[in-house]
C-alpha cells in the first residue's frame, strides 16, 4: 500500500491487489464452479457487484467478470483457480494482476474529489452502491467499484505515474 495522498476530506491509497479476469456463459454450472472456489456467487446482473472482506466480484458485461483480491492471497493459489477454471469448456479465466493498477478513495468529499478527474455521475441514484462502471477518469480508460464507504478504481499499468499526477493535482498537491 501507497498513500498516495491525505487530507481531511479525502484519503488515496495505492494497492497492490490480484486480479483475474473470467469469461463465461453464467449457467448454474458456472456459478456452482465459482462459488466452489471462493465462496461467493456470481453476479447476475451486469455492472452489479458483490463483495466480501476478501473480494470484489463484478459482472463486466453479458459474459465477463472481474474477481479482485481484496487482501494478499498466495498468488500459487490463485493460479491454481485459474488452471480450475480453465479445465471446464464453459469458462476462460486470466491472470490481471500485474497489468492494473488499483486505488482506493475514501472520505467524505470523495465524491467531490473525483468529480475534478470525471464527467460520470457519481450520485447514488444513478451509481448506487455495490455497482461498478466502465468509464473515462483522468482521460483514462477505468473500471470503478462503488463500495459504499470507499471506491476502487483500476486502469492500466502504463498509466500509473500519469494517473498518481492526477490525483494530486486535483488534490492541489503537485
């Protein structure tokens, strides 16, 4: 974990999360596959969200979600999920991990905070919580989770300086 920065109405961090991508038809045997293997269904709906202390799962889209490690996890472990997965015709599962960057923002202004990097509409009503959205922050290609008490937000790797620059400026921290 990073701090990327602090003040007393918003808090970045930097996280060093896993991340596996999952491709599939979303039949009860799919979900029976997962849920055997982490303990969480899947989620039915798409930009729909379901979380744990250890994970976030996301429905992408129609036949694609994104499971994130919450906490550190013995990534043997998780490549063995992979290679679980992937032994069913049904399902294709990747390893993300080391091509994304992940954030959390936190703290009462977040909304506000965020409302500098993006155009999308944060407001509860149009992004309630345990949702996520596909959507332009910093002019970057992002995913964004709406946990409620925080937000992750993940883009690609190459973006990282870049995207860090960002925050701070809108933090006017630079």
């Amino acid at each position: 974990m990073t701090k990327i920065l602090s003040t007393d109405f918003v808090t970045v961090v930097q996280k060093d999360y896993l991340q596996v991508l999952v491709r599939g038809n979303g039949t009860d045997q799919f979900n029976q596959i997962i849920n055997k293997e982490i303990s969480i269904n899947p989620p039915l709906k798409n930009l729909e969200i379901k979380s744990d202390d250890k994970h976030i799962f996301a429905k992408n889209s129609f036949d694609q979600w994104s499971l994130l490690y919450l906490v550190e996890e013995d990534y043997k472990k998780i490549l063995k999920f992979i290679e679980n997965l992937n032994l069913n015709d049904e399902i294709l599962a990747s390893d993300y991990s080391y091509g994304q960057v992940y954030f959390e923002i936190t703290g009462k202004n977040k909304n506000e905070f965020l409302n500098k990097l993006t155009n999308f509409d944060l407001r509860s009503k149009k992004f309630p919580v345990s949702t996520m959205a596909q959507t332009l922050i910093a002019r970057i290609d992002c995913s964004i989770y709406n946990l409620g008490s925080k937000y992750v937000i993940t883009c690609n790797k190459s973006f990282e300086d870049y995207f860090q620059k960002r925050l701070k400026d809108s933090a006017n921290l630079s």
